[in-house]
C-alpha cells in the first residue's frame, strides 16, 4: 500500500490542476515573446524530456536506495521497528525513482556497488537511526511535491492554459522540491552510511532557499502589480515578505558553504574539489565577505537584501499609516522584488562564470557520492535559468516603477 500511496497523492493533485486551471491563461499587460521564450528555456531545463533535472535524478536515487540498504545491512542493528522504517520508505523511493525518469527503471535495478560496499563503516561506526528516518522521509515528501508541480506545470506551460508567472512559479518551485531531495540524500548519506557531505547538502540548501525566494518572485509579479485584474492586495505583503525572508535565510546558509566547501571537501573527485572551492568564494562574494576566499567583487545579495527590507518595511509602514496601500506603494513592494528576483539571477550567474572553466567528465560518475555531486552542480545553473525567466517578467514594467 505504501507504495503506491505517493503516486495516488501524485495523480489526484493532478486531477485538480487540470480542473482548476481554466482561470489561468489571460495574458498580463506588457507581456512579450521574450519573457514568453525565456519561461519556456527554464520549464525544458527543468521538466522537459531529455537531459532534464527529473530525469536525472532517478539513477542517482537507484545508487542512494542501494547504498542506504547495503550500509544498514552491514552496520550497527538499529531496533528492528526503525528497519522496518527505513525499509518502507526506501520501498517508497525507489517506487517514486521510475516516474521521475523517460525511462521506467525497474524495481532491483543493478547498480555499482561493490565498491561503495568497501567505503561503508564497521559495525564501531554507529548510524543515527532517527535522523536518518528524518531524511528518508523529507525525500518522500519533496519528491511527491516535485511531481505534484511537474503535472501542475504541464497545464501551466502548454496550450491551451498556459501562462507565463504560474509556469515560471511550477518551475521555481519544482527546483526548490528538487534541491530539497538532494539535501536530504546528502544528510542521509551520513546518519544512514556514514558519507561526509557536508558541502554538497549546505549547495542544495541555498539553492533551495534561492528557489522559494525566485518563486515568491513570481507569485508577487502577480500579487503585488495594481495594474493587472487579478492584483491580490491581501496578498501583496506575506509575498514580499516571503522573497526577502528566503533570501536572507540562503545568505545564512551561504556562510556555511563558505566554510564546510573551502578545502574542497575531503576525498573529492579532482573536479568536485574545484568546484567546491569556487562555490565557497562565490559565497563569500554574495554575502558581502571580500576578503581572500573571494576572488572578485560579484553581485552581494545582502545589500540587496537590506534595501529590499527597506522598501518593503516602507510600504508596509506607510500602508498601516494610510489605512490601506496606495497604487505607488504597492508598486513600490513590486520594484523591490524585481530587484532580489534580478539579482539572484545575476548572482548564479556570476557563479556559472566562476565554475565554467573547470573541467569536468560529463560521464555518468559510477558511484552514489560522485553522481550526487554531480546532480548537485547542475541545480545552481537550473536554477539561474530559472530565476532569469522571472527576471524577464518584471523587466517590462521597469519604466514604470519607482525609482529609487
């Protein structure tokens, strides 16, 4: 029963976005075919068929479930209730694994284990059973919300309902599902097998966080915009509030980064090493610490962040003052959210810049940590193409906002 149960969850969300989207598809004043096109290059790059992040990521959960397996067989016998835990939702994972990819893979599917085998601890080394539940369960419930957003985004990104701020919000969103998945496998990988990846799950939680703040980009270029119909004033605040919050809580986690990736984590890949090292001074640069870890002066996203709360606290002063926002206020909330959506998009573009000249073997990597990392790098780049799309939706207005 267990089994099936995500993908039930899965299928009856997607029979209400089917019923429920016929409110969407009215064009929005200002719209053109670039942000049109730019939406649609974010949606391929995510969910599409071929080299999409989806599809990716079922071999990288097949070598997960099978390491997890192997390394609870071989280490300390946690009590025999908490196996059967960890059993369910393994069971549940690798149920999940086939809709994820073009390709059904079939329940068993042999993978290199041999040896990730060798690298498991003893039975000294003890897992944390709780934590590593914990984990096991936060990929079961991201993944059924990755699809519930894949099958949303198939009505909000294709004729006859398509509209560009619910496709671009299904995309963002879908991301944030996605690094979640890969933040809980890095967590997994040590309170379940005893792997330290600190580095690679401290990239998916920024990038998840980068994600929620890109999607409540997108939710406010319709909430927060008094010319359009559909301006959601109850609305206008809670998304505002929400870009800057998620934000500020990847800039926090982005000085974890800092550290945990400055020595190229240990026991990496050549290329994983390199990579690590660059994202930890990219992450220097956006939380405003130029110091020698940053190799040039980028985009600091807490300056953005500062005058974003400043608008915002602003306008949300002014509007309990008044008695209820004005046009210009409310706009004035927009502007700033164009402005954090703008500069994350800039940002992971620096960093795009900062990892293209490392080499890299585009072969899938034959063991679990290698091809985690190796899923961890495209979630930054994914994301940038993402957070560019919703960039382009505010672009439109820019002659019309505040200026600051």
């Amino acid at each position: 029963m267990e089994r099936s149960m995500a993908r039930c969850i899965v299928l009856a969300l997607g029979a209400y976005a089917v019923s429920a989207a016929s409110s969407s598809g009215s064009p929005r004043v200002g719209e053109d075919s670039n942000a049109t096109a730019a939406v649609l290059k974010a949606y391929q790059v995510v969910m599409g068929e071929g080299a999409a992040l989806f599809e990716e990521l079922g071999p990288v959960l097949t070598k997960f479930t099978t390491v997890v397996r192997a390394s609870i067989a071989s280490q300390y016998a946690a009590e025999a209730t908490t196996q059967q835990d960890i059993s369910m939702l393994l069971n549940t994972i690798q149920q999940m694994t086939g809709d994820l990819t073009a390709e059904k893979l079939a329940r068993g599917t042999s993978v290199p284990a041999v040896q990730l085998r060798l690298k498991l601890g003893t039975r000294q080394e003890i897992v944390n059973p709780p934590e590593c539940l914990m984990h096991l369960g936060g990929i079961v419930s991201a993944l059924t919300s990755a699809q519930w957003y894949r099958v949303q985004g198939k009505v909000d990104c294709a004729a006859p309902y398509f509209d560009n701020s619910s496709c671009a919000s299904d995309v963002a969103n879908a991301i944030e599902d996605l690094a979640t998945v890969v933040e809980h496998m890095a967590g997994a990988a040590f309170d379940c097998a005893n792997y330290n990846m600190a580095c690679t799950q401290s990239v998916a939680t920024v990038a998840k966080y980068l994600a929620d703040a890109t999607t409540a980009g997108a939710y406010g270029y319709v909430d927060c915009d008094t010319r359009q119909h559909y301006y959601r004033e109850a609305s206008c605040n809670p998304t505002a509030l929400r870009t800057v919050s998620s934000l500020d809580w990847s800039l926090r986690k982005a000085s974890v980064v800092e550290v945990v990736c400055e020595g190229g984590e240990k026991q990496s890949s050549d290329d994983w090493g390199s990579y690590a090292a660059a994202v930890s001074a990219w992450s220097s640069s956006i939380t405003g610490v130029h110091g020698e870890n940053a190799s040039h002066v980028g985009v600091d996203l807490t300056d953005t962040a500062a005058r974003a709360v400043g608008k915002i606290s602003g306008a949300m002063s002014a509007d309990a003052i008044g008695g209820g926002a004005t046009t210009s206020t409310r706009m004035t909330q927009f502007s700033a959210i164009a402005d954090v959506v703008t500069d994350i998009s800039e940002a992971l573009r620096d960093l795009d810049a900062k990892v293209h000249s490392i080499s890299r073997d585009d072969s899938t990597p034959p063991s679990f940590v290698d091809h985690l990392r190796f899923y961890a790098r495209r979630l930054p780049s994914a994301l940038g193409i993402s957070a560019r799309s919703v960039a382009e939706l505010f672009e439109r207005s820019a002659e019309t906002l505040p200026q600051d």
